[in-house]
C-alpha cells in the first residue's frame, strides 16, 4: 500500500522545502501584486513593495487579509487571472454575511485536488478503495473537493453528495464502499441510521472515513468510528483557501499535516496581529503560494490553532496543526465567560449522551441564559420525574464545571433535535435579535 | 405476583404531541384504560394502561417513541371516606414508597380502582393482601 501520495514533498527535509516555499512565495506576490488591485492597494499602504519579500522569513512584512476584506472585494475584486482563464468558482453559504466566491483554473483545481489524494492516501486510499462523497455538491467545496481527489487517486468514486441517508447507506453497502467522506456530524448521522436499520459495523465494508468542514471534538470521533467500525480521519481547509485538503490527518491522529508546498501557515495573536512562536495557540493565517486565480496573502482564517513540528511516526515532515480549538466565529461570550460548542460536546460525550445538541443562548432582564437541549436515548428515560431532573441536574453540574456558568440542560426525545446533512446548527443566539 | 403492565411515553411540551400519540393508539384499535400526565415545563410523561399492551409496546417502538414499560399495582379502593388512607397506611407500615398514584375512570360503583407505583412491589403485595385490600388482576385492568 502506497504510504504517501508525493513522497518526496511529503518527506521533504526542512530546510529544502524552506527553498521550495521562499521561490514560490515570492513569485505569488509578485502576482498578485501585479494583478490584484485591492491587495497592491494594501501593500502600498504598509509601504511593502514585492522586492521586500524574498523568503518565507519576509512573511511577517506582508498586510494581512481578512474575510472582510474579500467581502468588500465581493465579486470579482481578489480575482488575479482574466475571468475568461476560470474553469470554476465555489463559494461560502454566506450565512455570516455576504457571500465569498472562489475562483480556480484548471491548474488550481489539479493542485486542489492534488491536496484531496494526499489526505486520501494518508488514510489508507489506494486505487483499490471505492470512496463514497457524501459531500454536498455545488457551490461548497466538499464535494468536488473529495471527488477530485479520489479519482485522483484512482478509487471509484460515488459521488452520493448529501442526504437521502437510507440510500447512502444501501449504495454503501451494494458498492462495498471502504472510504466515507462527508462531515462528521453526517458521519454520525449515517452511523445512526445504520443502527435504525438493524445492521451493524460487520454489514459494511468501511475501514476509513475522512471527515472536515466543521469543529469535532475527540469524542465525536471515537462515537462515530465506533458506530461505522472505521478509522476517522480529520481533514481541513477553506473555500477562501480552495477547499478541504489544505491539511490531512495521517495515521497518528494527532493533528494534521498541512501541506505546506502550497500554503504558509503562521499564528498570530488575534488582537495585535503579532507573529506567535511554534507552539503558541492563537488565529491561524495561511498564505497561498501556488494559486493562479483567487491567491490569498496572510488569509486570516479566524481559527484557534496550534502548529507543531515535531517528529511525526508517519515519516512526513509536513508541520501539523492541532484540531481548531474553534473558530472565533463560533466562540460565544456568555456572562464574560469565552464559551466553544465543542467544550459542551465533550462533557456531553464524556456522560455517555449523544453528540445531538442544540445550544441557545438569549438575554433575559440583563443577564445571559444557556440553554442546552439533549437527546436521550430510551436506556437514559426513566419513568419517573425526578430521575430525569436529577440527570438535568447532573450534567449542568458537569458543564457548569467545563465552563464555569450554570446552563439549563433539557433532555429531549431521541431523533427530536433536527439531524444535519452537511454543517450541523449547534447554536442560536437569540441575543442577537434584540440588539 | 399480579401486577399491571404500564407504559410511560416520554412527550415534549410541543403543540400537538399528545395529540399525536393518542390518535396513534386510537388508529391502531387499542382502548386506553386510564392515563395520567405528570409534566413540568419541558416534557412529560404519560403514563397509559391499555387493553392491548403486546401491540401497543410494537407501535410505540415502531414509531420511535421513547418510553419505559413499568409493572405498577392495581388496587380496589373502597369509595368511602378514608379509603385511599387504609391503603397508604398499608404501605407505609412496610416502608413502601409510593412512587406516583392515579385513578382508572371508575366502572364498578362504590370502588375507586386506583393505579401505584411502588419501590417494592413484593412488599406492597404482600401487606394489602394480610390486610385484606383487594388487588385489581391485570385482566380485569385490561378488561378483556
Ligand atoms: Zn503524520
């Protein structure tokens, strides 16, 4: 079995692929410098010109780029190639605000995909595997990310995209399907409606599931490898950064190998924008070093990481970052008190409930309420009332303990708390109604 | 040892769930014998007994209904003054707790047959038999 997609990039010593990273850095900013009116606009302002940067040490230099930035640059303003050179856009769900559109040529899609066979290949893909994308397909990047990157590395490839569980499952089956990819709280919903159909780990024959686009914590992956009797294996990335495959998880599950022969990550501090040491947790920024139509310089990804590079057992010398602890988007401020939905998940998982939650948080005469919504599953309901207060109470306790404010837990009905086929709704803050 | 089979049905505080449920048992041609509603301000339980509880057990699975089959005590309580306090006395003597308690419609005049849920179903047998309080058999709660 191949081990790694590109050997000599993925095992690359330090200081060669340094060499490799400063070339292409500096020809990416020229390029967008010449044909990126907003960033040029950018550079000058810092009084950056293109000569300054001549190795990844000048990174620091450059102006960072935020998401609003290519908000404001909506829909055409980061292009850097004539629209007539695009073989294809993707573009965010805009729920945060207005839309962002991607833009690839052919050569940006090969090197995305490109990305895809690596993390394919580093869980255990071979020309052999049949690779079921349950990805939505379209505007997001899921899909055609994984898709080109399976066939890519030769796997047949169903491109299921999401829903119709019952059907996946049946494909799953009737293919011999051996990879998953879709998001982990599909994932978890697949491994449930397996279960709902009387079938069990031994009715498929999955060994891998690569599993991205949303937070999960390590709860979460030891439910959903456990349910669907597979190894799950982290997978990250961006539509601002083309898509999922920016980093993969190798056999270790210990982080993720970012490849780092197309992206310059880096860790700042999200409020001075300072450069972190290795090791640090702060905002994770990435640069783009190889992309023709949409490159981003110092892209801040609003994202609580770590890197490290430290020996990894899987022979890549790829740095790794660590799961985002949460994207700063995500992170709510409940009564003072910085709060992640994955915090939540994990006492959640820790007490043996089901990673189905919802979290509402609202403002009642001045004060912040947290509300949390679990299913419990039949072994879990008891007859009696005050059974059923007392584990509320238990686990307010337990969260109460993770976050250090009190929650109102509510256990609701197995199934009542409505499933995601892609990006799950964890949270709604009704706080922002009022304001 | 004649004990009732009951079902306690988990239900949210949504518009139309006990509804829902009820017109389920009712399509299915299952009779509700008696039932009673414990909630706060999130859920509640149901707690039926049924003429039918084999089907109705395989209906509530089917249709994914969170629910607990318990055993719970039928007894004959005199319809007088002080007869509901006869019994509870009864328990109390052994250190039985009662649990919750409801009463069936009544169809035997001068009788208020009344649903227990005790912690120890052997004892709580046990002391209304010495005392000579009569047991409603599952039969007759089924009413077949
Ligand atoms: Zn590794």
């Amino acid at each position: 079995m191949a081990k790694y997609w590109r050997e000599d990039i993925e095992t690359m010593p330090r200081e060669d692929m340094k060499k490799l990273q400063s070339e292409r850095l500096v020809k990416q900013v020229q390029h967008v410098y010449e044909h990126v009116p907003y960033y040029r606009d950018l550079m000058d302002k810092k009084g950056v010109k293109p000569d300054d940067i001549r190795s990844v040490d000048d990174l620091y230099k450059l102006p960072f780029l935020s998401k609003a930035d290519l908000r404001d640059a909506y829909p055409t303003g980061m292009l850097a190639v004539p629209m007539k050179d695009c073989v294809r856009i993707h573009s965010t769900s805009g729920t945060t605000g207005r839309r962002v559109v991607a833009f690839y040529t052919q050569h940006d899609v090969d090197l995305w995909d490109e990305c895809c066979a690596r993390a394919i290949t580093a869980a255990g893909g071979t020309a052999e595997d049949v690779c079921q994308v349950a990805y939505g397909y379209g505007l997001f990047t899921g899909g055609f990310g994984l898709n080109g990157g399976s066939q890519k590395v030769g796997c047949l490839t169903l491109p299921m995209s999401s829903g119709n569980t019952e059907r996946q499952i049946q494909f799953m089956r009737d293919l011999n399907a051996t990879i998953l990819c879709c998001t982990p709280s599909y994932a978890a919903y697949i491994g449930e409606t397996l279960h709902d159909m009387g079938l069990t780990p031994d009715d498929i024959k999955l060994k891998a599931g690569i599993f991205g686009a949303e937070p999960w914590t390590e709860e979460m992956r030891r439910t959903i490898e456990a349910s669907l009797g597979i190894k799950a294996y982290d997978i990250y990335g961006l539509t601002e950064s083309s898509g999922p495959g920016v980093a993969f998880e190798c056999e270790e599950q210990t982080g993720m190998h970012i490849n780092e022969d197309h992206f310059i990550p880096e860790i700042i501090d999200p409020e001075t924008g300072e450069v972190l040491p290795e090791g640090s947790v702060g905002e994770l920024v990435f640069t783009s070093i190889t992309k023709e139509a949409f490159p981003l310089l110092r892209y801040r990804t609003r994202d609580l990481c770590q890197l490290t590079r430290g020996k990894c057992s899987c022979g890549r010398t790829l740095i790794k970052m660590c799961k985002p602890m949460g994207r700063s988007d995500d992170m709510m401020i409940i009564r003072g008190v910085n709060v992640f939905p994955s915090q939540i998940e994990t006492v959640l998982i820790e007490q043996g409930y089901s990673p189905n939650y919802l979290i509402e948080v609202d403002r009642k005469n001045n004060t912040d309420t947290l509300d949390i919504s679990v299913e419990m599953n039949t072994e879990q309901f008891s007859d009696k009332m005050k059974d059923i207060q007392e584990k509320e109470r238990s686990l307010a306790s337990a969260i109460k303990t993770m976050l250090g404010i009190n929650p109102k837990v509510h256990l609701v009905s197995p199934k009542s708390i409505t499933r995601s086929e892609g990006k799950a709704v964890r949270v709604i803050d009704k706080r922002k109604l009022h304001d | 040892m004649d004990t009732i089979k009951q079902f306690s049905v988990f239900v949210e505080n949504k518009q139309g769930r006990m509804a829902e449920l009820t017109r389920l048992i009712a399509d299915a041609g299952i009779d509700l014998r008696t039932l009673s509603l414990a909630d706060t301000r999130d859920f509640g339980i149901l707690r039926i007994i049924v003429n039918k509880p084999e089907e109705t057990e395989a209906l509530l699975k089917q249709n994914g209904w969170t629910y607990k089959a318990t055993s719970v005590i039928g007894v004959k309580v005199p319809d007088c003054p002080g007869g509901v306090a006869t019994v509870l006395e009864a328990l109390n003597e052994v250190n039985v707790n009662v649990e919750y308690m409801y009463a069936f419609v009544n169809r035997t005049p001068g009788r208020a047959d009344t649903v227990i849920c005790v912690d120890d179903e052997q004892a709580a047998l046990e002391i209304l038999q010495k005392k000579h309080i009569d047991i409603l058999t599952a039969e007759e709660a089924y009413d077949i």
